[in-house]
C-alpha cells in the first residue's frame, strides 16, 4: 500500500488529489451530458440520419469502452500520473476539434479519438485513488465522492448544454477545453510522481487490444445495423464480432503478458459488478437518448427546456455523497446495488406507456427515480469491482468495470435506434411515439436483467455467510 494510505482520514495532500482527480471524472460527466441535449441542433445542421446521429454518441463509448482495457495496463506499466497527464492532453485538443466538424464524419471521428484519450485517462485516474487510499472506509468515501462528482458534471451539463446550445451547438465541444486545462495545470501541482513501474519483461498486448476493440465495435454495429441492412447481414457482423472476442480470449490465454489475466474473471463479485454496470449503463444511456429527441424533434421543446426537465436526474449528484455512503454503511453495498437497479426498472416502467402530449408531472417520478437509481447503483458497483483486487491489478480492474460501462452505453444507444427505427412506419407524431414506445422497451429489459445479477449477489453474500462465521468461530 503506497504512503497515502497511511493515515485514517483525508489529508490536505490527499483532498488536492482527489479534487484533481473528481475534476477529470466531472468533465467526463459534463462532456456527454452536454452532447446529448445538442443532438437535434447538430442532427439540423448537419443533416444527419437516426443512425448517424446515435454514432455521434457511439463513437464516443466505443473509444473509451474499447480501449479501456489497455488504458488501464498502461496506467499499470507506465504510470498513473503519466498516462493521466498525457492523455488528458489528448483529451483536450480533440474535444476542441470536434466544434470544427462540417460533416458528420468529421464530428464522430473527433469523438471517437476523445473516447480514447478518455480510455487512458480515467483508469489511471481511479487506479489513483484504489492504490493511494486505504481499502475500507477511506477508500469507499473517495470513490463515493469520485462516482458523486461524476453525477454532478452530468448535472451541469445538462443545464450548460441547452444554455450551449441556444447559442450554437459548437460551443459544447469549445467549453471542455478550458476545463481540461484547469484540470491538467492542477493535475500537475497535486498529483505525485510515482515510482518507474520495473517493466522487465513485460510489454503491452496490441494483439489483444486489437482484437478486442474490433469486436465491440463489430458487435455494436451488428445491433444497430439490424433495422437497415436485414436479419442476414446484421447477423454476419455479429458473427464477426463474436468470433474477434473468441480471437482475443485464445490470444490472452496463450500470452505471457495478457491484457487481461483471464484468471481475474473468477472473482465472482467483480464479474457480477461488471455484467451490472454493462445492463445499467444500456439503460440509462438508451433512455437519455429516445426521452432527449421524445422532448426536442416530437413536442418541440428547447434544449434550455429539455435540460431542465431532465435536472431531476441529477439528484444523485447530491444523494451519491451523502446519502448512498451511510446506506452502503448500514446494509452493505450489494442491497444497496440491488435496490438501485430495482428503481431503474420502475423508472423505465413508467415511460412504457408514453404519450404523445405528457405533461412533466406525468414525466417527473419516473426521471427523480432514474436519478436515485443511478445514485445508489453507480457508485456501489464502483466500490464491487475493484474491492479485494491487488494493488498492481487495480488499474485492470477499473479497466474491465469502465469497459463495462461504456459498451453497455453502446450497446443500449445501437438497440434503442435499431429497434425505435424499425418501429416508426412513417414521419407522423404517431409514427414516431410508436418508435419512441417501442425502443423504451430496450432500457427497461436492461434493468431488469441487471436487477438479476444484482440479486444473484445478494444471494451469494448471504449463502457465504454461514460459513465465514464458522471460520470466524473456529478462529477463536
């Protein structure tokens, strides 16, 4: 355990840290929060189709969920602090260009190559933390406030995006790099230089981040293809896609430096942290993105107004560090887990029965349950997948939990605009409620099979607590 974990508390040393730190974390948040109140604005300047536009959104995850994994080998061969510095850098030139774009492949390039820099960045930076706070307590309270500051980014984002956006929806790309750069000038005064990693005889996994990188994106592309290209040629990609992860599962058992030590997958808790967050994260992002165009291109609301509707939701960046910190104490982080994605499916289950001219009261419990839900899973399932990890295997397991996340939120966006695609038969109000209706089921399926593996963990929890106060007894 490195020296920062030697006191009890927070120390002014490790309070500087942790601001820079949640400050990467909180532009993340106001990055996408912004872009997705802009889509329509950018949809009508630069003609693009329902498909087009979701890549916008895909291009973005896809960096970050498909280099994750060799974001965070790297944060464990090279440094944190070093890849954290470097690729926040990256961060900030490309969220810049993207205000550039002309065309849309312009603007899903830019953001594919800020998803990358953002796949560097954020496991060093939560492999800061895992590794320089004490497990426990400490440790939980940091990543508590990490996961609630990442809430709160969301939160201004979404009211700074529809104020972006009535100006002009370039400046929602212009407005992060003057952010990053306060955060990188601040990175530099307060994060510590580590230790050179010794990195005889290890070396980075290309084989391995490529494969697995070419079949997220094949994957993804195989769903969202579904509603334009027919069953056959959606299944063939699919199929690719499904035979570049047998490709890189073969070649991380046979590596001598995997990418991913295929044994970590044995930890039960982390994979089931893991196949949660992936769900949740289907949810969430689908949702966002049908409710954003529900409110914008069928009852033509504004971005300003879109973005005060959907406020509610940012509760959670108020409950993630006040609330779900004393629960996770008091009941323990997989009934907490639990419960969140037990109010995602209510949240969702309330926005079946969407109608055409729903006022916000008919809109607000489902949107303030979103929000509680994301407070009290989010969070929690953080502290799940990198609990009991080594310390030289923290920056891989934030990797795969990142990983997770990010291609759950793609494969949400890619099912949402296949299948709301395929139900809209015209360019009536009703044509495209019945879309919006019909992709609303995704997000709500999503949840549901998370609330299943969330509950398989509670489960496990209470089945192994016999017999580890057996050994506890027979200690003594």
């Amino acid at each position: 355990m490195s020296a920062l974990s030697t006191s009890n508390g927070l120390d002014a040393r490790k309070w500087g840290i942790l601001l820079v730190l949640c400050g990467a974390i909180f532009l993340e948040g106001i990055d996408v929060a912004m872009l997705n109140v802009a889509l329509p604005a950018i949809r009508a300047d630069l003609g693009l189709s329902t498909g087009e536009l979701q890549w916008v959104m895909s291009a973005y995850v896809l960096g970050y969920g498909g280099f994750m994994l060799l974001g965070g080998r790297a944060a464990d061969l090279f440094g944190r602090r070093q890849m954290f510095v470097l690729w926040l850098t990256v961060f900030l030139l490309f969220s810049g260009l993207g205000g550039f774009a002309t065309e849309g492949w312009m603007l899903i390039v830019a953001r594919f190559i800020t998803g990358v820099s953002a796949a560097f960045m954020t496991p060093a930076g939560l492999s800061v933390i895992t590794t320089g706070f004490a497990e426990g307590p400490e440790r939980n309270k940091a990543l508590l406030l990490y996961s609630g500051t990442a809430a709160g980014g969301f939160t201004i984002g979404l009211v700074a995006g529809g104020l972006l956006t009535a100006a002009g929806w370039r400046w929602v790309f212009f407005a992060p790099v003057v952010l990053s750069f306060l955060i990188l000038v601040a990175a530099l005064a307060f994060v510590p230089k580590s230790d050179r990693p010794d990195r005889t005889g290890q070396r980075v996994d290309a084989a391995g981040a490529v494969t697995v990188t070419v079949a997220l994106v094949l994957i993804v592309l195989g769903v969202e293809r579904a509603a334009h290209s027919g069953v056959i040629a959606s299944a063939a990609i699919l199929a690719a896609g499904l035979a570049f992860l047998v490709a890189f599962l073969v070649i991380e058992r046979r590596s001598a430096e995997p990418l991913v030590r295929l044994g970590i997958l044995r930890n039960g808790p982390l994979v089931r942290a893991n196949l949660s967050a992936m769900l949740f994260a289907a949810g969430f992002f689908g949702f966002q993105f049908l409710v954003v165009l529900y409110l914008q291109e069928l009852r033509d609301w504004s971005p300003l107004q879109t973005s005060l509707a959907m406020l509610v939701v940012g509760v959670d960046a108020i409950l993630s560090p006040t609330l779900t910190p004393r629960l996770v104490n008091r009941f323990g982080n997989d009934a907490v887990i639990l419960s969140g994605l037990l109010l995602a499916v209510l949240s969702y289950g309330l926005f079946l029965p969407l109608g055409a001219d729903w006022s916000y009261a008919a809109m607000f419990p489902g949107l303030i349950i979103l929000g509680l839900a994301f407070s009290l899973a989010y969070g929690p399932l953080t502290i799940a997948a990198t609990e009991g990890i080594a310390e030289e295997e923290q920056g891989l397991a934030g990797g795969l939990l990142y990983t997770a996340f990010q291609f759950g939120a793609a494969l949400g966006l890619s099912a949402v605009t296949a299948i709301s695609v395929a139900a809209t038969h015209g360019e009536t109000s009703a044509a495209l409620l019945d879309g919006y209706r019909a992709g609303l089921l995704v997000p709500f399926t999503a949840a549901v099979l998370a609330a299943v593996v969330g509950a398989f963990g509670l489960r496990s929890r209470r089945d192994t607590a016999p017999e580890c106060a057996g050994l506890t007894v027979a200690s003594h």
